[in-house]
C-alpha cells in the first residue's frame, strides 16, 4: 500500500529560464529557495511544495523546446509516508509497475529518498519519502 501525503513538486522545461524564473518569483510571489546551475534547475517555493523549472538546454531539460510533441510538464512528484521501500516496491510489482532506482533527491522538505516511475500514459511520477535533510534556504 502507498500512502500519498501532497504533491512535492512540479518540474517544467523552460525555453527561456530566466523569464520563467522571473514570472514564478516575481508575478506568482514564490521566492527562489535552490539553485543548481549546473544541471539547469531552479526551485521556487510555492507553499508546502516546489515549482522546478529546469533550462531545456541544461543536464536535466531534454533539449527540445517544449511544444506539443515534447511537452513542457517533465514530471510531478507526490511525498509518501511512511517510506517502506520495500512495502512500496512489492506493491509495485504487484501492480505490474517499473520503477527506477531509489535515491537522495531533493524536494519540498528536504533531500530525501525518491525513485521514478511510469503511468499507463507514459507520464513520469516520482514517489518521495520524509527528507532525512532540511531544505536550503538561499532567498531570492
């Protein structure tokens, strides 16, 4: 059985970062808490939850500009407690569902484990346990 508690986060694909960044933090009010220019990723803290806009052209944008053939959403991911992996993964194979190795990532609350999988339409959803690490805090 899984648990979802609330969604973590939503990640967009931006053609045009910095004016996606601008519209979230400046017209939404949602305050830039984390920035990982390496990879092409801002998080902007909207509540209890992220808003992740990711430079299409950056390590995790996919390089194509979002339009109807590559979509701008990359995934959403819901927080689920308690984390049992192993209660989680048997509920998943259960069901028939692939999933992708569990890993530290960073969410709403905080670095945490997370793993991917797919729904029957082909849309990624990321399962994120309780963070094990308090989140950054570097303002806009």
């Amino acid at each position: 059985m899984i648990t979802i508690r609330q969604i973590d986060h939503v990640v967009i694909r931006a053609a045009d970062l910095k004016r996606m960044v601008a519209f979230y933090r400046d017209v939404l009010c949602c305050p830039v808490e984390r920035v990982n220019e390496k990879d092409g990723l801002w998080q902007l803290r909207a509540g209890t939850s992220l808003i992740d806009v990711v430079d299409i052209n950056g390590r995790l944008g996919g390089g194509t500009p979002p339009e109807s053939a590559a979509a701008n959403m990359d995934h959403f991911c819901v927080q689920v407690e308690p984390w049992d992996r192993e209660t989680i993964e048997a509920h998943l194979i259960v069901h028939g569902v692939e999933y992708g190795d569990v890993a530290d990532r960073y969410g709403a609350t905080g670095l945490g484990p997370s793993m991917y999988l797919k729904d029957p339409e082909g849309n990624t959803v990321e399962l994120k346990g309780p963070a094990t690490e308090a989140p950054d805090t570097i303002g806009s």
